[in-house]
C-alpha cells in the first residue's frame, strides 16, 4: 500500500465529512455526533491497554473507545477509528495513536498513518484553526508561542501536541519548529494564566476567554477554569460583571494580569470562574454599571462542561433516552 496515495485519500475523506457535518458556533468538530449521526455503533469501555479499537458485529462495522484518558485523547482516537472505517482498513487494535499524522516515522504502518491523519484533518483542520485564528487575532507569528497554541488546542478540543502537528499542515510551522514546540510543558501555560491554588488537579484546562469568544461554543472539562479577561471602563462607572443565569458559575477569584502577558486584548481584569457541575452552561458577563443596570457590552458563551465520555453509549444517547423516559 504506498503511503503517498493513502494519506492522500484520508486528506479526501476527513473534507468531505467536513463539509457534510458543519461545526456552526463550536470551535471544535463534533467527532462524537458525526459518528452517531452515520449510524455507526459507538461504545465507550475501561480498557485498559487500548485506546480504542474497530469492531465488526454481524456485517456492521463499529467503535469502542476507552474511557481511561482524557477528552482530547478520546476526540482524538475517536477520528482515528472513524478513519479506519471510512477508509475500508483491515480491523486493528490501536495500542498507539500518532498526533503527527502524516509527519509520523517512516515506521509506522501505512493504514494507521492514513488514519492518524484523517483524525488530524477532521480535528485540526486550516479552516478550524484559522477561525479561531481570526476570532482571537492570532497572527502567524502568534502561533508559534506554546501559550496560544495551547488555547488553540483547547478550542480545536485536541491535545497541544496534536495542536503543534496541525500548524504543520496548515502551514504555519515547519516539522522541525512543531517537534522542538510539542515539548513544552503544558502545566507552564496554565500557571501562567492562573494561580495554582485555582487549578483543582493536573487534568483541568485553563481557557483564557475574551469578549473575542462571545456566541461560541466551547467544549471543556467538568474541572476548568475559566480566565476571564475583561477591561473595564470605570471612569465612566462600568464594570464587567458574571451575570447569574441560574447557572452553577462560581467566581473563584480575581487577579490583576501579569503586565508581560500579551494575550488577547488588554485587560485590566481576570476573573476566574468554575462550574459547580458537569453539564451545559452559558458564561454570561455584562459590562455595566451597577446602580442602573445600563449595559455597554456583553460576553456570552455557551461550555459544555461533560467532559470525557463514561462507560456505555455516547453521552447524547443517554441523555437523550432520559429525556424520552420523562
Ligand atoms: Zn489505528
């Protein structure tokens, strides 16, 4: 099987279902509702020593993933398993996933390059990556910086590893700059956006919102916080404020920005939130003034705060069969 040609069929597949599942306000492709939409069976299991895995079941093609790693890696195996299927691959048990898609080692077999890389283009496509790009004025030249490449990630729902790799197929890093880049330790990007008392363990994200994010809608983790960046015009008596939509936000403190930290707009303010619950939620801010309620601006955004799937169904299955029971 040559390599060149296979890679190239799986670039073909991921813009086709691109094109057939449009990502509207999410950052981030819906891996999990493309799948369930194609009527593929998907099932999720502690295994232990793999990822995840195609399986046949009378004829009928389907996908099992583990739940033992994080959101990003589950997003990420399940694109490359979806892959395997579209692709027409022999079934394969993948102990291994390879962000770099087709940059990985000459080692790697053909079909797994092929759907590494399908899953990279279905994750982290150009055009995914230049929205966010635009959204939040990240130049070129921004996105060779581990911070925004990180915040990147969050919002493409794809580790900053995987985030590095997909610069390089957009064309924004060469190989060499992502493997020097896809090094540096994601724990540095959060401390500099929060203080670590605010980070309730080494699994939770630190997203660093701006009015930039207004009317999108991220996909998080159940433990992240959420920095808040804000300037507020107070001579003229306004102040951001969380707006309480009978949501679970909680402020978890307040900081002034470190003055050397350049991202997003300038910000006289960062507050920190966190949901006391997994589900879905809308972050709301209002810039106003408190004594009259006259509003000047607003932050709206919607998270949803599930986080990784659990044993059984996909998450929207079983939320969905509640539903149909009440
Ligand atoms: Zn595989």
């Amino acid at each position: 099987m040559n390599r060149r040609n296979e890679v190239l069929r799986a670039v073909a597949e991921a813009a086709k279902i691109l094109t057939e599942f449009p990502t509207g306000n999410r950052t981030s492709f819906d891996i999990v509702g493309a799948i369930t939409e194609r009527g593929i069976p998907l099932l999720f299991r502690p295994l232990e020593n793999l990822l995840g895995t195609v399986v046949a079941i009378g004829g009928i093609s389907g996908i099992m993933v583990t739940t033992q790693r994080d959101l990003h890696v589950q997003r990420f195996t399940l694109a490359h398993e979806l892959g395997h299927i579209l692709l027409g691959h022999q079934l394969s048990l993948d102990r291994t996933i390879e962000v770099a898609g087709r940059n990985a080692p000459a080692a790697r077999p053909v079909e797994e390059v092929a759907a590494d890389t399908f899953a990279s283009e279905l994750l982290g496509p150009k055009r995914l990556v230049m929205e966010s790009a635009k959204r939040q004025g990240w130049t070129k030249q921004k996105l060779h910086q581990p911070d925004n490449i990180y915040q990147l990630s969050l919002r493409l729902g794809i580790s900053y590893q995987a985030a590095c790799w997909a610069l390089v197929t957009s064309k924004v890093l060469s190989s060499s700059q992502a493997k020097g880049l896809q090094g540096a330790p994601v724990k540095n990007q959060k401390q500099a956006l929060a203080p670590t008392e605010f980070i309730v363990n080494s699994w939770a994200d630190v997203w660093a919102l701006t009015k930039a994010d207004t009317e999108t809608s991220l996909e998080a983790g159940p433990d992240d916080l959420f920095a808040v960046h804000v300037q507020d015009h107070a001579s003229a008596g306004y102040l951001w404020q969380l707006v309480d939509t009978g949501s679970s936000a909680k402020i978890v403190g307040e900081r002034c920005p470190n003055p050397d930290f350049a991202y997003g707009e300038q910000s006289t303010r960062v507050v920190y939130v966190r949901f006391n619950d997994r589900g879905k939620h809308r972050l709301v801010f209002e810039h106003l003034r408190p004594w009259n309620k006259a509003t000047l601006d607003h932050i709206e955004i919607d998270v949803d705060g599930h986080g990784k799937e659990h044993v059984g169904h996909a998450r929207r299955f079983r939320l969905e069969a509640v539903a149909r029971a009440a």
